[in-house]
C-alpha cells in the first residue's frame, strides 16, 4: 500500500542494500528526503527525528524486521548506526 | 494495512488535502502521551467519510484544558472531544483499592466527566469519552477477583459511574476494554513504550480504538441504519424453500440451522432497538409464507415491515420497499448469501450497505454483527416503538385497501381523547406547535412561553388531543387553543389548530374541531393562511368553509359518528 516504499524492501541480502533499506526506512518515517539520512546519521542531526518521531522509527523497525526491542534497546537507539547495531544484537544485519 | 502503512497513508491524505477544505476538528485529551494515536484517528474518520484533523492537547491536563478560558483546547474549539483517561492515572494519590470504600475510587472519573461536560457545552463539541482498561497491576493477584473492594471492583465501579453520568449527559462513548478483549492483553499494552515515553498502549490498540471512535462519531452525526433487507434462502434458512420445500429447509438444532435461527433472534433484538427489518426473495410466496409457518421459525411475518416475495430484480425491489416505508434507501442494509443479488443491489444503489451471509452460516456473528453496518445508538423512546408502529401501519393499509373510505374509519375504532393540559405537558404542546407543518391554520406560531401563559388565562381554552385505534396507542397528536367569547362579541376565536400526519383523514380533526366549538359555546372564527406544507389543514378546513383569505365563523361542528371519546383525564 505505501507508495513510499521499496517493494523489495528490506528483504534484500547484501549488507550495503540493507543499509539502504534502514536508512530509507527512517526516512520515511520521519518524512525527509531519504538523502538526508545515512549510516552516520545521529537523531540530534535531524530536527524532525524528535521524541514523537524517534517512537515511530522503532515500532517500523519493529515491524519491518520482525524483531521485539528491550527498553534498554530503546533507548540505545540514537543513531542509524546504533539502531544497527541493535538490529545485529538481535541477529538481523542492517 | 499494518500500522506503519496507515500511518503513511493518513500522511499521504494530509498532503493531498487542500487549505480550505472543511474537516471535523477533534482535540484528543489524556492521561497518557496520545499524540501516536492522531494517525489512527485521523485515518479511521477520513475511512468513515468524515475528513478530519486530529490535534492531542497538553500531557495530563484534562480538567485543567476544559476549565481554564483561553487553554489551548479553548483555543482549539474542537467539534469532537475525545477524553481518554487511565484509571491508574485517576487514582495518583489513592492507596491502590483493597480495603476501602468503593465508592472513593470512582469520584475522580465522575469529576473529570463533569468537567468535560462543562467544556463541551461551551464549545458544542461532541463528547467521545474513551472507558479506561481495567488495571493491569493487581497486588492480590488472582486473589482480587474476590475482593469486592479490589482494583478490579473498584475499577468496574468507576467505569459503570462514569457510564451513567456519560450518558445522562448526552455524551458518545466507546470502551477501551472491547479492544483488549479483541486483540488480548499482549497485544494492547505495551510495558516497554510506558516506561520510555509515558505511551502505555500499542499501535494495534490505538488502531482498533480509533475505529471505534471513527463509527461512534459516524453514528451520532448520520444516525444508524433503518433498514434490513433480509434474504430468505440460505439466510434465514438452510436450503431452497421451492426446491426442498417448507419442511425441507434446515431451521433444525445443533447444526447450521441452529445458526440460522440465532441469526434470526438477532434481527428480532435489532428490531427491538429500532431497526425495521424487511425481507426480499425470489420465491413463490406461497412457499415462502409456508415456510415461515414453521415451528422452528423465530422470526415471524408479523415483525416484518414490508417484504416483496417475487421473481423482480432486488433492486428494483429495495427501491420500491424504500418508497413504501418512505425512507431514503442510503438508510438501508442488504444481506444476502448470494454474491450476484449483492453485486447487483450494489451496483444499482451503491449507498446501500451490503453485507454477505457466509457459507457457513455460523460465521454470521463474525461477518455481519461485527461489520458495524448494524450498530446503533442508546434507542430512544421512539426508537423503541418504531418496528411495531410501522407494524400497525401495515395492517391499517392491508385494511384499508379492501374497503370505502367509510367502512375504514369506521373499522378502525377510533377514540380521542380531551386534555386539559397540566404545566408538565408544555414541553409536548410546545413540540407539537412548534413541529407541525402540515395541518396547521398557517398562522403564527405561540412560543412554549406563550403557552404556558395560556393555560393558566381562564379567557382561553387549550387542548391536547390523544387518540387510538384497535390497532394502537398514537399518542398525544393533536392540540387546540381558542379564546373564549369576550364580553359583547358572538364568537370565540381559534388561534391554533395542529395535528400530527400520522393521525390524519381517521376523524380525529373533526373530532378535535368539534370539541374546540363546543368548549368556546358554539360559534368559533376560523382563520385560515396558506403556507408552502399546509396543504392538508387547508383542505379540511375548507370542507367546513373556511377558506384561505377570510375569517369564517364555524358553528355546529359535529363530533363524527365513527370516533368515541376517552373519558376525560
């Protein structure tokens, strides 16, 4: 249904696509230009990833990779790379 | 949709809206972060054809924004309101319930509702207030399901408070309890989102709440259906009446039959609350009627409105039966098992709701009761005696096309009744002088003050006018006022003469005028004005010769023959 989505996405395998697929996952949910995010991006970089937002991103990483945070995973994930590396805790590469 | 794919869509429908179009402004207060819930909201009244813009007011500060002149709420002057309280957040300070009065623990809700109250009416807005889940914390345990004074007891006691008080209030309500009950404990809170973020439930539970909210809100601004049609073959029954014929088809125990027949207590529960149930089959009616001739049958003929048994297209048959109960045909819901006689009715009348009894008609609770298609409101008095007038009106119109005009008045038996009005009837003349369009003199309308004022003046006579046939009760239908004969005058004069349609051509005008004559002393001027509906008063008051544009004295009006008079009240 979302327009906004890849259709492949995120069940691509190489890592670099992966990458794309959380980056772009992001971006859509914060709603900025998927350019504007990148693996280095931290939430403090973008004024629209605030808290309300930042709920947002992790129930969409939460659906789309089908994996169940820990309110300490919650917290931990200020970055795309932090998010990451959650994700990789979880034993799902993005 | 999944969650987030909803969420996209409510963007996509934000973005694609234009600055001046008109949409609901609804302002969502809590007890709890709520702003993840405005997706779901705003998405589940766009899906209800109600465009709206969903605004969350500050954290924790119901009462505070219903209060304070100039809250942002205030500011905001919502359409709808929605107030969604957790039960643990009313009862901050409160021991957790165990051993004290009950009673306690439901004053804060009572409180909030009161001030909601107070709010909305300020701003005409729509109360939804969202029924809090019960606690989920127990420090019993298992334990505190019997103790009448535990957090589950006390909760219920708060919500049943809050219910009452909601509804005497006029307030719209949707209980947030039916969708943990939907989508389970698990699946509506979520520890983890509380603790980080104050955010105590799921995204799937504030979906399934939004919904609610969306058809509650749909219900109260285009009112409910009016109308079932109902399919017989394999809807009513399992089989073809004209192919297994009446015995053959299934109304048996324990097996599809038996879901067939709750299907049809159902409809009588539906009928019960309003709803005029009809039917539509391609049969024979010989067939048909003998199969509803059953034993086993619940449904019965005489709770049908109208029905039409015939071999027509069902179209063509809902758009007649709709000219007959004189209702609009968006106000009607279609079942039927068959696909093709759905696409069709669709087709032809695409307001019509059309819902599919599954092949296995046990799944009818699922599929048809929890569409929402058939959902209603709290019924009101006239809600609850709808089904059955519309019964009598059948029976009265069978009669009166087998006989003269004559032989049908005086079929009917009926009897009116003379009311000299006590100050609690004002309110019904008032409604009565004030609602009636189409047998009226045409002249001015007297205020419910005005006739407060009347029925105390000895120079003036005013009545009620009650009637019934052997058929039925119509109620109070009619109301008189003249002034008696002044001093040096010959005549008294009417000033107001209403009757409501549904009692009209049964002799109860004739009745009401004679009466009206006799109680100023036999002679009565009579003015008549046309207006754009007056049509019918008009005609009767000329078959007394009082036409438009004159003042005619009216003496010696006789009560009809065909009408016996009530005792007097």
């Amino acid at each position: 249904m979302p327009a906004e989505l890849p259709t492949d996405f995120p069940s691509t395998t190489s890592s670099n696509q992966m990458h794309t697929g959380l980056t772009e996952l992001i971006a859509t949910v914060i709603d900025v230009d998927p350019s504007v995010i990148s693996t280095s991006t931290v939430r403090s970089d973008v004024d629209t990833w605030d808290s309300l937002a930042q709920l947002g991103v992790i129930a969409a990483v939460e659906e789309t990779y089908g994996v169940v945070l820990s309110t300490a995973d919650m917290q931990n994930c200020s970055s795309v790379a932090a998010i990451s590396a959650v994700l990789a805790s979880h034993g799902v590469e993005a | 949709m999944t969650p987030l794919e909803r969420k996209l869509a409510w963007r996509k429908v934000l973005k694609a809206r234009s600055g001046d179009q008109p949409v609901l402004r609804i302002a969502v207060l809590s007890t709890f972060t709520a702003q993840p819930a405005e997706p779901f909201i705003g998405m589940s009244f766009e899906e209800n054809r109600l465009p709206a813009m969903v605004w969350t007011g500050p954290y924790d500060q119901i009462a505070g924004e219903c209060f304070r002149p100039g809250s942002e709420t205030d500011l905001f002057q919502p359409d709808v309101l929605v107030i969604w309280p957790r039960i643990e957040d009313l009862w901050r300070g409160l021991d957790s319930p165990l051993v004290d009065p009950i009673h306690a623990y439901s004053s804060p809700i009572l409180e909030l509702v009161d001030a909601v109250v107070h709010a909305a009416t300020r701003w005409a807005a729509t109360v939804v207030f969202v029924l809090p889940v019960f606690p989920e914390l127990k420090p019993l345990g298992v334990g505190d399901a019997a103790n009448p004074l535990g957090v589950t007891a006390a909760a219920e006691a708060a919500r049943t408070a809050a219910r009452q008080s909601l509804a005497e209030n006029g307030c719209q309500v949707v209980d947030a309890e039916e969708s943990v009950r939907h989508l389970g404990l698990a699946g509506s809170l979520d520890a983890r989102l509380m603790t980080t973020a104050r955010v105590p439930y799921t995204e799937r539970f504030f979906e399934h709440v939004a919904g609610n909210i969306a058809r509650v809100v749909g219900l109260s601004r285009r009112g409910a259906a009016k109308v079932a049609v109902i399919d017989a073959d394999n809807t009513l029954w399992g089989g073809v009446v004209g192919e297994d014929g009446a015995d053959g088809v299934d109304l048996l125990d324990n097996g599809p039959g038996e879901a067939f027949r709750a299907f049809q207590q159902w409809l009588l529960d539906l009928r019960r609350a309003g709803m005029l149930i009809t039917l539509a089959s391609k049969n024979n009616e010989a067939d048909l009627w003998a199969a509803f001739e059953r034993r086993e049958m619940v449904l019965q003929k005489s709770d049908l409105a109208a029905w039409r048994v015939n071999w027509e297209p069902k179209p063509l048959n809902l758009a007649e039966m709709a000219d007959e109960l004189n209702l609009g045909i968006s106000s009607f819901v279609f079942i039927d098992d068959n696909p093709v006689e759905l696409g069709a009715v669709a087709e032809t009348h695409p307001e019509v709701v059309c819902l599919q009894m599954p092949a296995d008609p046990s799944g009818w609770q699922r599929s048809i009761a929890q569409s929402g298609a058939l959902d209603r409101l709290r019924p009101t008095a006239d809600d609850l005696h709808r089904a059955d007038g519309y019964q009598v009106e059948l029976t009265r119109r069978e009669l009166k096309s087998s006989m003269t005009p004559e032989e049908y008045r005086a079929s009917l038996c009926v009897e009116v009744g003379v009311i000299d009005p006590a100050p609690a009837d004002i309110a019904r003349l008032g409604q009565l002088v004030a609602k009636t369009n189409q047998f009226t003199l045409g002249g001015p309308r007297r205020t419910e003050a005005e006739l407060a004022g009347l029925i105390d003046d000895p120079s003036w006579v005013v009545r009620l006018i009650s009637a019934k046939d052997r058929f039925g009760e119509y109620g109070i239908v009619g109301a008189t006022l003249s002034q008696r004969r002044l001093p040096g005058q010959p005549h008294g004069v009417l000033d107001t003469f209403v009757l409501s349609c549904r009692a009209m051509g049964r002799g109860v005008e004739e009745a009401m005028l004679a009466d009206a004559v006799a109680s100023v002393g036999g002679e009565l001027a009579v003015t008549v004005t046309e207006t754009p509906k007056n049509a019918p008063g008009r005609a009767f008051f000329s078959s007394v010769g009082a036409e438009v544009g004159g003042t005619t004295i009216v003496s010696g009006a006789l009560w009809p023959a065909s009408v016996k008079r009530s005792p007097d009240e």
